[in-house]
C-alpha cells in the first residue's frame, strides 16, 4: 500500500522520542530537500519504506526486530535537519 511520510509517524516517534514528520530529509541520489511527511511511503506486513519524492530512492526503512525491537536504516538520508524540542507550556 502506497501512502505518504505521515503513514510512518508512529514508527519515528517510538525511534526518536518525538514527531519528526517535519523534519527535512535530503536525498543522498538527487540531493533534493524535502519534510518526511513528503515521502512516498510502502507499507507491508514486513516493514516500511520511506521513498524520495522526486527520484523514488528508498530513504528510510522500518520493520519490527526481534523481540519489541524496531529495525531502523536510513540508506538513502545524506542528512537530516530536525528542529529543536519545543518547551513545554506552563
């Protein structure tokens, strides 16, 4: 099933501590910038794949490990730009 980088925001949040769908990912095959939440992601029963949404490149990729495990690649990322944690509102 084909979706986009929203699909996979569970998964992300359980590997970084937080939402990153915002964060800018730049693709290490056409070099383009774009927010995770772009991606073009492919769900299966095996895992996840985070493609690029100008080359199809595969990004990044999610799947259960052994155990409560997350398996967790990021093959096609030549960098990730995140933006700093919020304060939490008193």
């Amino acid at each position: 099933m084909k979706l986009d980088g929203n699909a996979i925001a569970g998964p992300l949040a359980e590997v970084f501590g937080r939402d990153v769908t915002l964060a800018v990912m730049t693709c290490s095959g056409c070099h383009e910038s774009a927010v995770i939440a772009r991606a073009m992601v492919y769900v299966t029963a095996m895992g996840s794949v985070a493609r690029c949404p100008t080359c199809d490149r595969a990004l990044l990729v999610l799947g259960p490990g052994p155990g409560a495990r997350i398996r967790f690649s990021m093959p096609g990322v030549s960098s990730l730009e995140l933006t700093p944690d919020e304060p939490d509102a008193a």
